[in-house]
C-alpha cells in the first residue's frame, strides 16, 4: 500500500538576491536546499533549489 504523504519541513536554507538596476529592472535570484520528512512513513527528501 503506497503511503499519502504527509511532509513537514526539517529544515531549510534558502537566499533569496534581489538586484535592483538603475534602469527599474529587478532580477530575483534563489538558491538554497529544503530537507523535510512524511509525518506518516518516515520518508526523507532533499530539494535543492
């Protein structure tokens, strides 16, 4: 039977630059990982942004 995963945050580390240019341009950067787990079966993922 395949589990409905339930995930909670472990933790996380994520930037979020924003560079603002003289002509009103804004550029968003982000970058980072989110390790978090399924309340139900345990299971750990990692996402790298």
């Amino acid at each position: 039977m395949k589990c409905k995963h339930d995930y909670a945050v472990i933790e996380d580390n994520i930037h979020v630059d924003e560079i603002r240019y003289g002509n009103g341009e804004i550029s968003v950067e982000i970058s980072g990982y989110v390790i978090f787990h399924c309340r139900k079966c345990l299971d750990i993922q990692k996402k790298v942004l």
